[in-house]
C-alpha cells in the first residue's frame, strides 16, 4: 500500500513568487491535514479536510495560503506570494476515521524555502 | 494554543545506556501520541496513550500517561544505534479528531 506522497520534497522560490504544494494521501483515507514546521519550531497544524470539505483552516496564517483537495483525493496547498517566513517543511497526513485514536500517516513533508 | 513541552531537547549516550524523555502541558488532553521522525521523513506513529495512568511497551520502549493526563514519559532501555532519531510526543484535545498539537521535540542520538 503506497504511504502519502508529496510533491515537491523540496522547492526554492523567491520571495513574492508562487508556489503550490501537493499531497496524494493513501487511498480511501477521508481525512486529510496540512502541518508546518518552521525553523526551530514544533510543527503546527495548519487545516483539515474531511473528503473535499475544509472542517477546520484555524491553523492557517493567512489568506496568502489557499487549500484546495478536488474531488476528495489529492489536496493542493498554495502559498501566494510567498514571503520569508513561509519557509519551513510542510507535511500531509491522512487518516480514515476522525476519532481521537485513529492514526495519523504522515508524508516525507516539503521543504521550502522562500529567498 | 496549548503548549507541550519536552525535555531534554539534545540527548547523546553510549549504547546500551537507558534514557527517559518528558513531555508536560499545563492542558489536558484527551490522549497523546509519541512519534519518531527520521531526517528527511514524516512523524511515524509509534504509540496511543489514552487513559490517565496508562503503560504501554513496545519491545524496548515504554511510555507513560499521567495520571492527569496533562504529561507523558517514554523510557528507552538499552538504547540502540537505531533508536537515534527526533522524538515528538503529540496531544490532542477532547472532541475527537486528529488535530494533534506537538511538542517541541527531543532529539536523540545513540552513539556505537
């Protein structure tokens, strides 16, 4: 069973550009959630959906990031435009259920860096 | 936004030493997860804790909920190279889904 994907492990962008992130989560996982770990930071939970509906974006930092997950699959997380602080890994986990139990499966996460 | 705090942050031993590693919040939580991270890879899930008190070992790992379910302990014995890694405990609230708030991590290196 292939884990969660994401796509690009690493981007290098100059700041006020454009950069979109994916994730493909594991195959009938429903739940979907975007972390990020800034530098010497714990990481944060950032938003959550549950198929393609957002059940909560109360991480988010701003409206310069825009979460997206067409169809219920894959999720896309946009960060326009970009500025210094955004650099930092960000991860994708699914899981089936929304239980306090359920497990989380997190992706190799993307590493960005905003120059 | 609770805040889980774990110590040490740095940890280097001999192999074959013991350790144990803290994570303590002001906040209850409704369960705590231990994940270990590996350079360049995600938090892999290693244990659920979920009742106040409750021991849960895997091989040569144990961890802890408190009794107030405000903190939590894993305790490694006779470490190994293998179990170098990051260490991140992980709370999450009342209400059911995963919106987990992670600790600030301990990293761990276990020297041959």
């Amino acid at each position: 069973e292939a884990g969660v994907t994401q796509f690009p492990s690493h981007s290098v962008i100059e700041k006020g550009q454009t950069v979109t992130l994916r994730c493909d989560p594991i195959s009938g996982h429903d739940n979907l959630y975007w972390y990020r770990r800034v530098m010497g930071k714990e990481i944060k939970f950032l938003l959550h959906f549950v198929k393609e509906s957002k059940q909560d974006e109360s991480g988010m930092p701003n409206n310069r990031f825009l979460a997206e997950r067409t169809g219920g699959t894959y999720s896309t997380l946009k960060v326009q435009p970009a500025e210094l602080e955004d650099s930092g890994v960000y991860f994708c986990a699914s899981s089936t259920r929304i239980t306090t139990n359920e497990k989380l499966f997190f992706g190799s996460g993307t590493q960005l860096s905003v120059l | 936004t609770q805040l889980l705090e774990q110590s040490p942050q740095f940890l280097s031993i001999q192999e074959g030493e013991n350790l144990t590693v803290y994570c303590n919040s002001s906040s209850v939580f409704s369960s705590l997860q231990w994940y270990r991270q590996e350079p360049g890879e995600g938090p892999v899930l290693l244990v659920t804790v979920v009742t106040g008190g409750e021991v849960k070992k895997l091989k040569r790992l144990t961890f802890q909920f408190g009794d107030a379910r405000k903190d939590s302990s894993l305790h490694i014995t006779a470490a190994q190279p293998g179990d170098t890694g990051l260490y991140l405990c992980a709370g999450s609230l009342s209400g059911g889904y995963q919106k987990v708030t992670f600790g600030t991590g301990t990293k761990l290196q276990v020297i041959p």
